[in-house]
C-alpha cells in the first residue's frame, strides 16, 4: 500500500465486485492515507480502553521497517519462524522494508 495506494484500492474494488464513481479515487486515496487515518478517531483506536495510547499509538509513524528500532534480534527471529509458519502456501506477500 506504501508503494502504490491507488493499484491496492482498485484491487480491493474489484475483489469486492465495486466500481469506484467518477472523482471517488481521489477521495479514497485522501482518506486512507497515512496522515488522514492517524487523525481519524475510527481508524487510530485513540478512544479504545483496550490500547494503552500513553505507551504506543495504535498508528505510530507509517514507516516501513520502522520495527528494527523496537524488535530484538531474537524478537525479529521468532517473528519470522511464526509468520512463515501461519502464511505459508497463502500467497500473502508483504514488504517489511522498502
């Protein structure tokens, strides 16, 4: 979604069998930027008791790769053994760093 937001949201449109109308693309792309869904109380949990906002926003900084800062070697390794584990055969690729 980094990379191109707008391929991802016609992809989505055309799994879910929509067509987007005239002039909605742009508004699409405007509200689900990074930026707009970190101000948007529906899309950041900012009013969720479950997540302790003080701690960690639920939408911290919309950095690809931004995990190194925070994962150990070990925590990144154990990650990896359960992401493999629970994707495989999925087709599901994602792009941890850019």
């Amino acid at each position: 979604m980094k990379h191109d937001l707008k391929s991802v949201v016609v992809q989505i449109a055309k799994f879910l069998g929509c067509e987007i109308p005239t002039g909605g693309m742009e508004k699409i792309l405007s509200h689900c930027s990074f930026a707009s869904m970190k101000n948007n109380a529906m899309t950041n949990y900012s009013e969720s008791t479950d997540i302790r906002q003080d701690i960690s926003p639920f939408l911290r900084k919309g950095v690809v790769g931004d995990w190194k800062n925070y994962f150990t070697v070990a925590q990144n390794q154990a990650f990896d053994k359960i992401y493999y584990e629970k994707l495989k055969g999925s087709g599901l690729v994602f792009d941890f760093e850019m």
